[in-house]
C-alpha cells in the first residue's frame, strides 16, 4: 500500500514514516504543502495522512485538491489542534478520519 505523508515536524515526519514501513507500507513523505500537491500530480496513493498547519499549501488545500482529483480516495488528516471546528472542516472537505 502507498501512502502520503504531509507533516512538517521532521521529527514526527520520520518517526511517522518509520513506523509506517515497519507494516509493510510504502511512504512518500513531505514537510510542506506544495511538495504533496506535487505528489498528488506524480501519482496515485492508495492513503492520503495529512497535517493541518503545513508551509505553503496547508493540509486542507491539500485535502480539497486530493478529493477532487481522486473522489474515492482514502484520506486522514492529523494535527495537535483539539477544537471542534477543525474537525469538522476536515470532515466537510471529504476526510475520511481524523
């Protein structure tokens, strides 16, 4: 299964990725918006993991560009934000988790 990584935290980007290969997965990773937007363009992932607050494009440009390019795919969006309101943006974009 190929995944795309967009978290900008080097740190947890790569324990992320890490733990990911460890199951088997095949991961491409990003630290900002416009690295996954290019991805996107590169190929076909069969799981979107996006952050939220990303350097340039942020993980809800991301995630509507994603959708609308790929209506099926399967999408989950992290961040350390806890509000309410974060949640359902992402819902409302088409996540499919969070």
């Amino acid at each position: 299964m190929k995944v795309l990584l967009l978290e900008d935290d080097f740190s947890t980007n790569t324990a992320i990725v890490h733990e990911l290969e460890a199951f088997g997965f095949v991961v491409d990773s990003c630290l900002d918006g416009e690295c996954a937007l290019d991805m996107v363009h590169q190929r076909q992932h069969d799981l979107y993991v996006l952050d939220i607050n990303v350097p340039n494009f942020d993980g809800y440009e991301v995630l509507k560009f994603i959708v609308e390019t790929y209506p099926n795919a399967l999408t989950i969006m992290i961040s350390t934000h806890i509000e309410i309101e974060y949640l359902k943006k992402a819902f409302t974009l088409g996540s499919n988790d969070f």
